[in-house]
C-alpha cells in the first residue's frame, strides 16, 4: 500500500497549502531536533517543522528546502505563539552571516515562513550582484534568487551594522533578484544606513497586509526608512495595504523611495507620519500610486491626504476614521464580507466592504499575525500503482471542502485526514471502489482552524 499526502489549510488561510510527497512528515524542535538549523538540515522538500515556544539563539538557513517552518500559532490563531517563538540572531556562528533567517539557495513557494518574532539580527556581508560592492544587508531576513512566503511574522529589533562595507540595508529584511509574497507582517524597530525596514533590490514581489512602522536612522541612497526600492525586475514590486507609518530617517526619504527611478505600484496604502530628512512621504518618478493615503499628498487616482486616526494600538484605524471605504471600489479589493452583517466588512475592516487603505483592508485583511497559513503549486499527483489524488477545493475553505481522487483499477481504498501532530480526526472513504473520479465532501464544523492533511492509501 502506498501512500501519497497533500497538506491543506482550514479557514481563514491567507495563503493557499499544497505540499506533495510519499514521506511529508512533521519534525518537531526541540522535541526530534536541538535547534531549528539542525531540524531543517535533517528535512526534505514537502517537511513542516514544528517549533515550540521558546527562544532559539540562532541564524538559520533553508539550504534550498522547501518546506514550511511554522510555530506553534497556525494551530488556533493564537498570536501570543508568535511573540513567545523566538528566532535570536544576536549571537552567530560567523558574524559575517548575521541574519537571523537566510533564503539563497533558489527556494520556491512552497518554502514557508510563518509565526515567529525575529530579533538580534545583524545582517549578512552580501557582494552585490549588480557590481555595487560589499553591503552588510538583510539584519531579519535576507533573501537572494528565491521566491518563498513570509507572513505572519515580526521582524523586530534587527540592525544592519557597519564596519567593512560600502553601505547597510534592510534591517528588517532585505530581498534582491527574487519574487517573495511577504504578507501579514509586522516590521518595526529596525535600523540600517538605508532601507531600514525593507529593502527590495532587483527584486518583484507581493507585499501586502503589513505594518511597517519605527525603523530608524537610515541616512545614504535616499533614505526610504520604510521601503527602498531599486532596479527592476521581470515581476513588478505590488505593494498593497500596508501601514506605512513612523518611520524616520536623518537624510532623504522616511517612508517610500525608489532609487533612481525603480518601479512599482503602491495601491491601497496608508504612508503616514514618517519623518525626518526631506518632507514628503514618497520619492520615485516610476511609482505608480493609486487609493493611498498619503500625508502631504500624491498625485495619482483615488489618493488622498487625511489623518487616518490611528488607535493607541497596533495602528488600526478609529470608527471614526476619514480613511475607511477609502480604498480601490474594485472588487477585487474588497475587504471581507461579515456574514452575520451582509454588506459590512469583517472586522479589523471597518465601514462596508470597500477596501479600507492600510493594513487591516483588502481581501487579506486579518488581526495581523491571527491566521492560517500554507502553498499550493501542484493541480494533483499521480501514483504509478494506479491512482491520481488532487488539492481539496475550495482551500481554504469554511467549513466545506471537496477532495477529488481517480483510480486506475478497482481497489480498496483509504482516504483519510490527519492535524499537523499526526492524528488521526476523519476517515472518509474505507471501502472497495470501482476505476473512476470521487469527489468526497468533508465538513470541518466543529474542528480547530489549523493545517491538516490527508492521505489516500490504496
């Protein structure tokens, strides 16, 4: 009998999870693995590790994996799993590799980083590829020729120190010739001498749904304390719904600039009370920018230059906000639905369902950091013994999903699902079936919001 799994992800996913392998097994730190590195060396592409509370001195490396690196916080949204897992880079191995989490290795999507607070990181030496020079880049995260999802993360005290380089960029994360969607984050006190919060070289992207917000000190390259963006890439830079705020700088641009003109497209954006060096908020001639609000102002559809009335926390917006229903009126920008209120945004949106700019607005809008997460890139997978197993759909889905399965021969057939430890929670098919297409309904009332997968045995 062989078996082949898929892992899924229930309700409220932002991201969709569609992982493949005859042998996709859960490693758990420290439980299996001393150390978050030791566990990803020992993984193989389509793994999950599970890390538990608890602060890991460390700075760690996918080394081309593709798997997904989680805390403890997919399982029931609980957000205090992200504050209370902890990456610390403050104390490296080679301090020329200080980076508290490193992608360089060409990983693709379906490498996952989710659910941790990562602090201490000093950035890593980094050869320019495009003949600048030697930079000390990426204090968080630093990611080079890969494509991976981060999200629901905070990226927090990390400094891109000087000392033998040009310049120092991205002291939250700084991403170069890559395509990384990087959603529901939060990036804040970090510094650098440019980019302090994030750098996007050469780079395409999706970065939406983050609170960016108290970077600091960046001086050289014009600043952009928020963002800094150069060159450009086969893939554009999107940058939606995002909270831009409180950032500042000592020379140049606090909040958003593009370095000799680098393109991108801000849509649907609070960039609002980021201070020092000049006074505008934003600085490209090839940003194209639409439905932000932008202190001081920025030509361009649907923009607009209002207080958004920020509450005391987490920069969410005031009922009394001028800023909601504010966004892009398309529907593909619109925020989610209340079911229990037809018309009304579910909360942290506010007002109807028109995007709300910043970062609790749009079709992503969640309680930063109060979510479920995974990847999708396969449509299914065949086994050579006779049998073809495809991704549930919808995915994610609330509370019902269908799995679809071919077989080849009449055999008998197992199809069961499992919660991210191994558990056995449903058994959906246990019978003798005859060659054909199944679509098996499963209904998850009632079952914690988390990652499952299943598996069908013949």
């Amino acid at each position: 009998m062989k078996t082949n799994f898929i892992i899924f992800c229930m309700i409220f996913s932002s991201v969709i999870c569609f992982t493949t392998g005859s042998h996709a097994t859960v490693i758990n730190v420290p439980a299996q693995y001393a150390t978050i590195q030791a566990a990803i060396n020992a993984s193989s592409d389509a793994d999950t590790v599970l890390v538990q509370p608890g602060t890991y001195i460390e700075n760690i490396n996918f080394r081309g994996k593709n798997i997904v690196l989680t805390s403890l916080f997919y399982q029931n949204n609980n957000y205090s799993f992200i504050q209370s897992t902890i990456i610390d880079g403050s104390n490296p191995v080679f301090p020329d590799s200080a980076s508290c989490v490193i992608f360089n290795n060409h990983e693709d999507s379906s490498a996952v980083l989710q659910g941790f607070t990562l602090t201490g990181g000093t950035g890593t030496k980094w050869q320019d590829e495009h003949g600048a020079g030697l930079y000390r880049e990426g204090g968080g995260i630093l990611v080079q020729y890969s494509a991976p999802i981060i999200q629901f993360n905070i990226i927090t005290g990390n400094n891109a120190i000087t000392g033998g380089v040009v310049s120092t960029g991205g002291g939250g994360i700084r991403i170069g010739d890559s395509y990384v969607r990087f959603h529901n984050n939060v990036v804040m006190n970090n510094s650098a001498r440019y980019g302090a919060g994030i750098v996007l070289n050469y780079t395409g992207g999706e970065y939406r749904n983050n609170v960016i917000c108290k970077n600091i000190d960046s001086r050289d390259y014009g600043a952009g304390s928020g963002i800094w963006i150069n060159g450009s890439f086969s893939r554009s830079n999107l940058i939606e719904n995002n909270t831009i705020a409180s950032n500042s700088c000592i020379s140049g641009t606090p909040g958003v600039y593009s370095f000799g003109g680098a393109p991108g497209t801000l849509r649907n954006n609070i960039i609002w009370g980021n201070n020092g060096g000049n006074a505008s908020q934003i600085s490209g001639s090839l940003l194209v920018v639409r439905y932000c609000d932008v202190q001081g102002g920025w030509n361009g559809a649907g923009n607009i230059n209002v207080d958004p009335e920020f509450d005391s926390t987490n920069y969410y917006l005031k009922t009394t906000s001028p800023v909601i229903d504010k966004g892009d009126s398309s529907l593909i920008y619109n925020d989610p639905e209340n079911s229990g209120n037809p018309g009304q945004a579910l909360w942290p949106a506010l007002g109807s369902v028109r995007n709300d700019p910043g970062a609790y607005g749009g079709p992503l809008s969640k309680v930063i950091s109060n979510s479920v997460v995974s990847i999708n890139n396969i449509s299914g997978i065949s086994d050579p013994d006779g049998f073809k197993l495809y991704q549930n759909y919808p995915n994610p889905f609330n509370p019902e999903t269908v799995i679809s399965f071919e077989l080849h021969a009449a055999n008998n057939v197992k199809l069961l699902v499992y919660d991210i430890l191994g558990n056995e929670v449903a058994s959906l098919v246990n019978e003798k079936l005859s060659p054909g297409r199944y679509n098996v309904k499963w209904n998850a009332s009632g079952f914690t919001s988390g990652i499952y997968y299943y598996t069908l045995k013949s």
